[in-house]
C-alpha cells in the first residue's frame, strides 16, 4: 500500500515551513488533515471526502479558502486598466456584480483565471488563485502602468471563507451578527438584501460590526455565497456560522472541493488551464471580449487564431467504478493499435453520480459529444462517452 | 476486529495476520486515512499465484490510488467480496470487515511488530 502524497497528518506538518490559513488554529482543533497547496497548509479534509462531499450537494459546506489571492484597484482609470489587462470587458459590469475572466499572456496562453468584483465604481477586486497570486498581482501592476490606479496585494490582508450548497442561505440569514453595511444595519436589511441578492453579485455587509464582503459565488455547482473579510474576524465568523447552521453546515476541505467543481464542470487552474492553453481550447472563448474597445494584452494573438488541430476540452463520462485520473491517457480503440488522442486533465469517481467523470484535452476530430473513446487506467483501456459538461446540474 | 498489537506489518502500511499457513492481509488505519474514502477495490481472484513485494491489486479513494503488494509468496485462498462491494469497510473497519486477501503460504518473510511499525508512522 502507497499512501497519497502530500497529505501529512496536523503532528508531521507542524514543522514545515508553509504559510498558515487565519484558521488554523480552528482546523487543527477540529482535527483536519492538510495538504500543501501552492505553499499554504490547507485542510484536505476533516473526516471523510465524500461526506463532505454530500454535505455539499445536501444540506451545506464550510470552505477555508483563505490563501486565495485578493488584488484590489483603486482609481479613475481602475475599470480602463482591467480592461486592457484582462481579457473580459470589466468596464461594463456594474458596481455590486461579479465577472469570470482570465489573464491572457501575450501569446493567448492562460496565466490565471479570476473573479474580479466591481466594488465601487472607481474599485475593484481580483481574486486570483493561490498558485498565481503573486504573478496575477506583478502583472496587474505592470499592465496598469500609465492608468490612473492603484493596484495593491491585498492577499495577507482578506480571508476568504465560502458557505455552499442548498441550506447556505437558511443558515446565512439566521446567524446572528450580520449587517448591511451603511445606516440602519439590523438584521432585517441584510436578510432583504440577501434575497435580492443574484448569482455573481456581491454586496458589503457587516459581521458584528466589521466589513465583510458578501458574495453569491462558489466553486461547487450548488448555491451558495463567498464572504471576504479581515483575517482576525475569520475564526469567529467561521465559528458563528457552525453554530447556527449546527448539522446543517459541514466543514469541507479542498480534496471534496475537488470533486464538486468536477462535478460541475468547473475548471481548475494547473489541471484545464496553463500558459500552455488559450481559452478557446477550454471552452472559454465567450470569456474574451474581442469585441471591446481598445487594445487588451493577448488580444493579437487570439485574433491571430490557432492551428485547427489543437486540443480541445471535453468532459468523458464512463461506467463501473474505475475512474481515470490526470495525466492518463485518452485513445480512440481499445487495441494496442489504436492512436492516443488525448490526456486527462482531472478525473474521479463522481460522488454524486456514482459513475467516473473527467475532463480531458482531446483532438478536435474525436471531440463531439457522443463519441466513443478509450481511458488507459493503468494498462487497462474503459470505454468513455464524450459529454458535454457539467456532470451535475442541480435542480432549479 | 483483530487486535492491531497482535498483528505483523510491513513498510508498505500493510497488516498480516498469520493462522496455519493462511495470512490474512488488509491495509493499516493509517494507510486507510491517507488514502480517504475508499471508492474502489480491485484485488486478485482466488488461485492467482502471488510474490512477495509486487502489486497484486489496487485501492482507489476519491483523490489517489493506493497500490497493494503481496506481502508473502504463495497462493490467493480468498479475496474479500464484501470490500469489492463495500469498499468503505477499509476505511471503516481496516484491521476487521475490511481485510483485502488471504494467501497460502509456507514461508512468511520478516515482517514488522506492531511497535516497530508504530515507531515508522511516527505514533
């Protein structure tokens, strides 16, 4: 037997030299196991992947997702510089409203995607993934350079706690402490402003008198809500919110985070997307507003096209058991004859499901929905449908 | 359940339990929670001749594949049907329910006590 990698036990990481989460303390006392995550120690998991899984889907889940990084732009010309240095129309989006985009390198490749919030109308945060923080953060500086902004790494400075699944918004709106931020600030506005909330928009609040952002985003295909705030509040918020919700709230670590973007078609920085990838090839072509004004860094090549026989992402869906994971193998037959037309990017047992699902870089030519295609699991070839994601679509 | 301080071990957080010539074999409580949740098992029919130190199966969870060696040479008497079609019995009840294989054997390597192997999970 080889245990996994990367997961140690609270005992064998408390001598590695990693950054914290403002919630460790809180994790540990919970007994969680951590994984090193782009130089954080973060939770894995606290007891069981696919409970927490479940929990998700079911009832709700509590995420730490503190070591993401938050990238804040203040200034005149804040929506002039996002434009140019992503490639979405940022401008365009109203104060309170969130966008998905991406930061293109020269070549088109993706050097990160984002959540960018307008927060105000001269204000705006981009939160960026652990893994890129510091580069996301260089180049937003470098790329606003003649812009009339202020572009500050707020990272150190915002936990990140995120709330998902079905009973996310009961237990939201009972927990006791929060509210909007402004005049008035009882209960009753922030229970009105949370029903008038939309899926990718945020508004400020308070929790027991303190800024917290609150968002309606998530990562796990199921409703749900991001809050951000400073890290010294964190443990309390992340503790009130266990309290209300009781065995309504579960705390879930990144390993069940994991599945449930799979799940729901969601993809993941380092597996779908890479400097190596220009977003058409992972389906997000919508993402790139070639049709905004100006000139935004990757635009050239983007407008310059690709090679028609470059890979393309499609979601696999299999039966049995036996899932195929990243990095394996994709073929067109299951004799050794038959041509390799791709890779796995990320694949598991779908919890939910019950059967394996992946996402993979396949060629063009076998890549419509349907087509019958052959996993390498280790010496043995599983019969895949191509589909078109998510996996999981929960009920409306 | 079997009590772990009366079992053998190996470097690969494996357990053997000895009757006869018969070794029943699982994976540690420790292996169990490294891997997480068991989602699949795939083990050796009954009459697959084994050696010592290759993979004869596989213990996937929801995140990794865990790779099970034979601990012993000799021959497969029974696999466990229950873990094929309840894999979460490894992660539930390791050292009981959850066993993987029982192998004939006439000659059992030198394996680790349960103190030694205590000592290298660092418990």
């Amino acid at each position: 037997m080889t245990p996994e990698p990367g997961t140690t036990t609270p005992e064998a990481s408390a001598a590695a030299v990693e950054r914290l989460s403002p919630l460790d303390a809180v994790h540990r006392a919970a007994g969680a196991s951590f994984t090193d995550f782009a130089g954080w120690q973060m939770p894995v998991r606290y007891s069981s992947d696919l409970a927490e899984h479940h929990a998700v889907r079911t009832t709700s889940g509590l995420f730490d997702l503190s070591h993401m990084g938050e990238i804040v732009l203040i200034g005149p010309e804040a929506a002039a510089a996002l434009d140019y240095a992503l490639a979405g129309k940022l401008s365009a989006i109203e104060v309170g409203q969130a966008k998905y985009s991406l930061l293109l390198a020269e070549d088109g490749g993706i050097i990160d995607d984002l959540v960018v919030y307008r927060t105000g109308d001269d204000r705006y945060m981009v939160v960026a993934n652990a893994s890129n923080a510091g580069v996301v953060a260089d180049e937003l500086r470098s790329r606003a350079d003649g812009f009339d902004t202020i572009v500050s790494d707020e990272s150190d400075d915002v936990a990140l706690i995120a709330l998902q699944g079905p009973d996310a918004r009961a237990v939201l709106v009972e927990t006791p402490g929060f509210g909007v931020d402004g005049p008035g600030n009882d209960a009753d506005d922030f229970d009105a402003a949370i029903d008038a909330l939309k899926y990718y928009r945020a508004f400020p609040a308070t929790f027991e008198g303190e800024p917290v952002l609150v968002a309606r985003t998530g990562y796990t295909g199921e409703d749900g809500f991001e809050l951000y705030l400073a890290p010294h509040r964190a443990a309390r918020l992340w503790e009130a919110l266990r309290e209300t919700g009781g065995s309504r709230v579960v705390p879930c670590g990144l390993a069940s985070r994991d599945t449930l973007r799979l799940e729901a078609g969601m993809p993941l920085y380092g597996n779908e997307l890479s400097r190596d990838i220009r977003p058409a090839q992972a389906g997000l072509g919508r993402v790139v507003a070639l049709a905004k004004d100006g000139d935004f860094v990757g635009r050239a090549a983007i407008e310059a096209g690709q090679s028609a026989d470059a890979p393309v992402l499609v979601g696999l869906a299999a039966e049995g058991r036996r899932a195929a994971r990243a990095h394996y193998d994709v073929y067109d037959g299951d004799g050794a004859d038959a041509a390799k037309v791709g890779v796995i990017t990320s694949g598991a047992l779908s919890p939910t499901l019950g059967h394996p699902v992946a996402m993979a870089y396949v060629s063009p030519e076998v890549s419509e929905v349907g087509r019958e295609l052959f996993l390498d699991v280790r010496g043995t070839r599983i019969a895949a449908s191509v589909v078109k994601p998510p996996f999981y679509k929960r009920d409306a | 359940m079997t009590e772990p301080s009366e079992l053998q071990y190996t470097e690969e957080h494996e357990w053997v339990d000895v009757d006869g010539d018969v070794a029943t074999i699982g994976i540690t409580d420790y292996a169990a929670e490294k891997l997480g949740d068991v989602v699949y098992v795939d083990l050796p029919a009954a009459g697959t001749t084994v050696t010592e130190g290759t993979v004869v199966g596989e213990i996937e969870s929801t995140k990794s594949v865990g790779e099970l060696f034979a601990p012993v040479n000799g021959e497969v008497v029974e696999a466990n049907q229950s873990v094929v079609d309840s894999p979460e019995l490894v992660n539930s009840d390791p050292f009981g329910a959850g066993w993987l294989l029982k192998v004939r054997t006439s000659s059992l390597p030198k394996l680790l006590t349960h103190d030694e192997y205590r000592a290298l999970v660092g418990e």
